[in-house]
C-alpha cells in the first residue's frame, strides 16, 4: 500500500482546506481536468499515454531526496523533451 501524506492531512482536520470546483487553466478534453475529477472521486488517476497527464513513479521508501531528484528531472529535463519550457510557460 502506498503513501497518500496528502489525503491523510487533508482528512485530518489539521489544516485548513480550498477546494477548487472551477477549471481555469486546462483546455476541455485536457487529461489532468480528466483525472483531477477521478481523484476527487476517490479514484486512482491513471497515465494515459501521448497526453498532458502523466505518473511518475518512485520507488517506497520514503527517500526524500530522491523524490526531490525525480520532481526536478520531470520539471526540468521531461519537459523540454516533450517542447514545453517550464520557466516559459509556468506562472507563479
């Protein structure tokens, strides 16, 4: 069984919780729109091949600096393979 440190502070009361219930920045037929509301369902987001929505899986353990190695290779090195410039396109 994997980690859900998200949904376990979310359920906890801990901290106080937004929900967003409007899309603004994905495109109709955009599968993050697609999967964030499986996820709001309480379903298990799934890759799907040649999209904008992908999984990236590390191993368990934990190993925070691995994580933190994985994000920023996805943020960085997957993205400008696939022609999408983070620091472009990204507003914060």
């Amino acid at each position: 069984m994997g980690w859900n440190i998200l949904r376990d502070v979310i359920a906890s009361g801990a901290i106080p919780v937004a929900r967003l219930q409007q899309i603004r920045r994905q495109g109709p037929g955009s599968q993050i729109t697609v999967q964030a509301h499986a996820v709001n369902q309480g379903n298990t987001p799934q890759s799907v091949p040649d999209s904008d929505f992908e999984i990236v899986e590390v191993p368990e353990g934990g190993d925070p600096e691995l994580m933190c190695r994985v994000a920023l290779r996805v943020a960085t090195e997957d993205m400008l393979a696939r022609g999408f410039d983070p620091l472009l396109r990204c507003r914060c």
